[in-house]
C-alpha cells in the first residue's frame, strides 16, 4: 500500500484569481511483487472495484471548496455564496498501452453546487531509473446546474455587485488544459511527485462577465506530494 499527501496550490473556485492552499495525495494498494499503478495527483479518490489490469473502474469521490467573499475575493460582492460540495460518483480508467492513460470521472455534487460534473484526462507515462514523468491533456464538463452556480448572473447580483451584468450560464466544456507530473523514487519505499497544471475555461463559462470582470478565464495547480509504501493486506486501488 502507498499513502501520499502534501499541499497544492489551485485556483480557488471556478472564476477566481485568486488561489490557494489545500490539501492533496494519493492512496494506493497493489498485490506483492507488482508496480506501483499510476495515480495522477488530480484524480478523484476512487475505489477500483473492477480491475482487469488494462481497465479499472470504481465509485469515486471528490471534495469542492467554497465561493464566498474571503482571501482576496471582496470584488464577487452580492453574488450569491456557493458552499463547498463534495460529488460523489464513478471513474473509469483504460490503458491503451503501458506507456498511456485514458481517465474518465463523472461525478454528482450532493450538496454546494448540486451540479453534474466530469473529467477527461490523457496521461502518456514514461520511466527512467528512478524517474517517473507524465503529461497529458485535461477536458472537464459541467451540466447547467453546476456552470449557473458559478457563472450565472441574476439581475439583482448584477445590481447589488455593480461590475457585472446578467447572465444565464449554460452546460458543456468547462475547461482545457494539461497536467504534469515528475516523480522520484529516493528507495522502494519513500518517493515525492511534483506536478503542475494549467486550465483555460471555455464556452459558456469563457463568456460569463464573472470570470471576465472579477476573476480569470485562467486556472493554476501546482504542488508536491511525500509518499510511503509498506505491506498491508487489504483490496482495491484507491487515488486522490
């Protein structure tokens, strides 16, 4: 089994400016003898409940934080508040080859936010000695639910914030980006990754005066996260 944690750095909702710090890492568990499998630092945490080596799939779970006035957000003045929301859901991951990763997540928040949301993620993997690198692109999706939460405008938040003017958010592309990752093995126990991603929102939430007039159509991840593997017996393939 490998559990990992350490900080990251992210953008602090979708259409913030603002970032900040929260916690990320990883939970793994494999059969003696076999590989570390590869868990990229933005994954869901998710449980493989099916695993056919080449393609796993499981429930999946992942906590949003809030939108509100606080760090630096004083200018979404009269917006309304969105909690924080913790989605809960399925994953899918296939391997095409040793080397690349198709990742898919499609989550429900039950509570926040209350929207449908999905990601897609592309990893090709490469190892050298003690080196593990990966890059890959990112898409994530949203239903209208989730993109009004976050970019919609009401004609009375439009009144009360005085900077933005009304608007009605719709589903789809959220986002595109990337995501990399180096990893290092200092012995078969102890390893650190360090990671670093970038994403642009798209569509309906790129035309929304939020992000265009309070915060940025830019969003930023980076971090570290300190790993320990030992013998535990248990099932399943977990990652965060």
């Amino acid at each position: 089994m490998t559990l990992g944690l350490g900080p990251q750095v992210v953008t602090s909702f979708p259409g913030a400016q603002t970032v900040r710090v929260w916690p990320t890492g990883n939970f793994a568990y494999r059969k003696p003898n076999e590989p570390a499998p590869f868990v990229a630092p933005d994954d869901g945490f998710g449980i493989a409940l099916l695993d056919f080596g080449w393609i796993k799939a499981g429930p999946v779970g992942r906590i949003m934080s809030n939108r509100g006035l606080s760090d630096g957000n004083g200018n979404f003045y009269g917006l309304r508040n969105v909690n924080w929301t913790l989605e809960l859901g399925g994953f899918l991951d296939v391997y095409l080859s040793e080397h690349l990763r198709t990742h898919l997540e499609l989550r429900q928040g039950v509570n926040g936010h209350d929207g449908l949301v999905g990601n897609v993620a592309i990893d090709a993997i490469q190892k050298f000695d003690a080196f593990t690198f990966s890059i890959g692109p990112r898409l994530a999706l949203g239903n209208s639910q989730f993109m009004q939460s976050y970019f919609s405008v009401s004609p009375s938040e439009a009144l009360a914030n005085g900077k933005v003017y009304p608007y009605q958010a719709y589903g789809g592309v959220t986002s595109f980006g990337g995501l990399a990752t180096v990893k290092y093995d200092f012995d078969p126990s102890w390893s650190a990754t360090l990671f670093g991603g970038y994403d642009r929102l798209m569509n309906s939430a790129a035309a929304s005066p939020i992000p265009n007039r309070l915060g940025s159509l830019n969003e930023y991840t980076g971090g570290v996260i300190i790993a320990y593997s030992f013998n535990f017996k248990g099932i399943g393939i977990l990652g965060f």
